[in-house]
C-alpha cells in the first residue's frame, strides 16, 4: 500500500506555492473579505444542498457492487478510528462520563453506528441539505436500543449559527466532527469564520474538532503534473476551475470532483496552513493531520482489528468464482507482495491503484480546543 501513498517532496513544493499565494493575499485581506459575490455564494449552497438531497440511497447489495467499496468502507475506518480515539481521550479514566458531541455536515448520518458504538450520550447532527438531515432523523429513529438522544438541524453551517437552533444554547460538546464537509466553507473567509464559529463556540476547553477534507497540496500537486489541470482514473477526476497561472485563491480555488456516483458538486481547496492560522483565533490548537496514507500507517497497528470488519481491502488473488473490482493491472503492488509469499493459500489484503489514488487525496485533521 505504501507504494501507493501520498507523494510528500512534491506536496511540499505545492505548500510553498500556496504559503505565496497566502502572503500575497494576506495582505489584501480585505478585498477578500469584499471580493465574495453573494449572489454566486447563495447559488453555490443551493447547488450543494440539492447535489446532496438527491443522492440516492444504495441498498446492501448494489453497494457490494460499487466500484468504490473499499474506499467507501476505508473511509469509513478512517472515522471510526477518528471517533474511537478521541472519545477514549476525552473520556480517560472516567467510565460513565457522559458525551455530548456536534457531527456538522453529517449528511445522511453515516457516523450514527460510530457514534452508538463509541456510547456516546447525545448527538446534534446538522447539515444544509434537508432531505438528508430527515433520512438522518429516520434512520436515527430505526436504531434499536439507542444509547443517546439526539436534534437534528437543517442549516447552511457557513452562513448561520446552528447554536441559535439548540434545544439547549448553553449545551457543552466534548468531541465536534466534521466529516468530508468543511472544504465547502473555503468559498469564503466570512463562511470559513461562520463553520469555525459554529464548531467551536460551544466545544469545551479540552474537547477536540476533528475531521476529513480533501488535501490541497495533493491536489495540486497532480494538477501539476498534468497539462490540463484536469486528472484522474477510472473512477474519479478531478478538475480545477480557475486559472493556476494567476495563482491559487485562498478562498474560492473552486474544483469540480467527480467520484463513482458520490460527489459531483464543486468543491473549494483548503490552504491548510491559513485554516490552521484561523483556528488558533478560536482557540484551537492543531494536535494531528495526515493524508489519508499517514493515517492509516498511523493508526494500523492500534485498529487492525476494524479492518477486516469494515472489510477495508480485498483480497488478492481473487477467491475461487469472484472477480477484483479493478483491472489485474491495478494490483501489481499486491502482486508482488503476494510473489514473496511462501504460504500461497494465504491471500493479500489491498486497495486497488485507482481506489486507493482516491483514498489519498484526502487528509485528517485534529483540533484540541484550548483551556483559557
Ligand atoms: C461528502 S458529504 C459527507 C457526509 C457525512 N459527514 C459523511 O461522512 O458521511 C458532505 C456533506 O456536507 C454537507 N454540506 C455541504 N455544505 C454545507 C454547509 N454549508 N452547511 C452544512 N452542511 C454542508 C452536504 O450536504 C453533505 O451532506
């Protein structure tokens, strides 16, 4: 897998690019602030919003089918252990303390079985998209024996307080998630302010704001690399659209994402250095990031036993009868791996090239919100 990871020297270059570009901007903050057509905004969210709405939801077994299975289920380890460890944190020795957390851009609450697993007390699941927060609430209400209470928020995250819609506006969170979601607020600093404000305002000192976002320097970094700004593989391409040559916005470098029937909204890049820079003014300090390879490097040997339950990799060579998701092209890495092995009924747990190309585009961050 390793072979596959992310590409660190030219990730690297891509930072100082976009460290420039921060400069150059930085000292023009203002006409950043001025410079966000509100009408393109309101178009965005609304665009966003009915992206997510009507994605269909995929049955069990249409979902075996899905090119993307494993990255789906990776993914999905990624949150858990995202979860699993910062719950454990918050909770040290204390066994029955009780956990409040806000899952912002939850969309169809995927995290719902994460978070009864980690025993968690109550959750607030907030997201833009209307039809997803109630297919959210619907598969909230089909838990049986559900551990903790929940609300559940319809709201753009990027332009309004969700505090103002609590049951409880004095509530204190101990763990803030954001998963997949927080790149859609990099249309503009006041919307980045409003998501940070929204994450932060009720997290108490000690508590941690964690998620996924796609990683900038990644993304750049294959742009790079092609003549077009446009790249990709058999399942996913992502094209950049605005102009490098005239830099990189720091708010608003708008990209259009297509993956495998999921995401096919533009997204915005997140200079991860300027979103750092601005958590620290809502008092939170940077305690982890990764691309997606480091993390599972990070984190394998502590959480190995989720993988084969997530069924995060296939199994190379394919089991008598079934078939890889990908072409035999996109396993030489398991190949070779399995070549060396002298036990040959044993088989090699992988990703295929193209899944795993997706895989580590993206990036973890956590935030631990300081004691004053
Ligand atoms: C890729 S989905 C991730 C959903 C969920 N967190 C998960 O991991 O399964 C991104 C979610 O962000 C939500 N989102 C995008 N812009 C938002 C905004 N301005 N306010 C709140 N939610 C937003 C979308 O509606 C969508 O549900």
């Amino acid at each position: 897998m390793s072979s596959l990871g992310a590409d660190d020297e030219n990730g690297s270059n891509v930072g100082n690019d976009l460290n420039n570009s921060q400069r150059h901007l930085e000292s023009d903050r203002t006409e950043c602030i001025n410079n966000t057509g509100t009408n393109n905004k309101t178009e965005h969210a609304s665009v966003v919003a009915a992206h997510y709405n009507h994605l269909e939801e995929k049955g069990i077994r249409e979902r075996f089918k899905s090119p993307i299975f494993y990255l789906r289920n990776f993914n999905n380890w990624v949150k858990s252990v995202l979860i699993q460890e910062y719950v454990d944190r918050v909770r040290g020795n204390v066994y029955g303390k009780r956990l409040r957390v806000l899952d912002i851009c939850c969309g169809k609450g995927g995290d719902l079985s994460k978070w009864q697993k980690a025993c968690v007390n109550h959750v607030i699941f907030a997201d833009i998209a209307n039809i997803s927060i109630q297919q959210c609430k619907s598969r909230f209400d089909e838990i049986r024996k559900c551990t903790f209470t929940a609300q559940f928020i319809a709201a753009d995250c990027t332009k309004e307080s969700i505090r103002d819609k609590y049951t409880d506006p004095s509530i204190r969170f101990d763990i803030v998630s954001c998963q997949f979601g927080l790149h859609y607020s990099f249309e503009s600093l006041p919307q980045v302010r409003r998501m940070l404000k929204n994450a932060t305002e009720c997290l108490s000192p000690g508590g941690y704001f964690f998620g996924t976002i796609p990683n900038a320097y990644e993304i750049v970094s294959r742009a790079k690399k092609s003549p077009n700004g446009q790249f990709g593989n058999r399942i996913y391409n992502i094209k950049l659209l605005f102009d490098p040559k005239d830099g990189y916005p720091l708010f608003g470098a708008k990209y259009d994402f297509h993956l495998e029937g999921v995401v096919n909204c533009p997204e915005f890049l997140v200079n991860f250095d300027l979103f750092n820079k601005l958590a620290r003014e809502y008092d939170l300090e940077l305690v982890y990031k990764a691309g997606l390879g480091d993390f599972y490097k990070d984190h394998m040997e502590k959480y190995k036993q989720l993988l084969p339950k997530i069924m995060c990799f296939e199994s190379y060579p394919a089991p008598p009868g079934k078939q890889l998701i990908g072409d035999e092209s996109e396993y030489e890495h398991a190949k070779s791996f399995y070549e060396s092995i002298d036990n040959k009924s044993q088989t090699v747990g992988t990703m295929s090239k193209c899944e795993w190309e997706v895989a580590t585009v993206y990036m973890a961050f956590v935030f631990k919100k300081c004691k004053k």
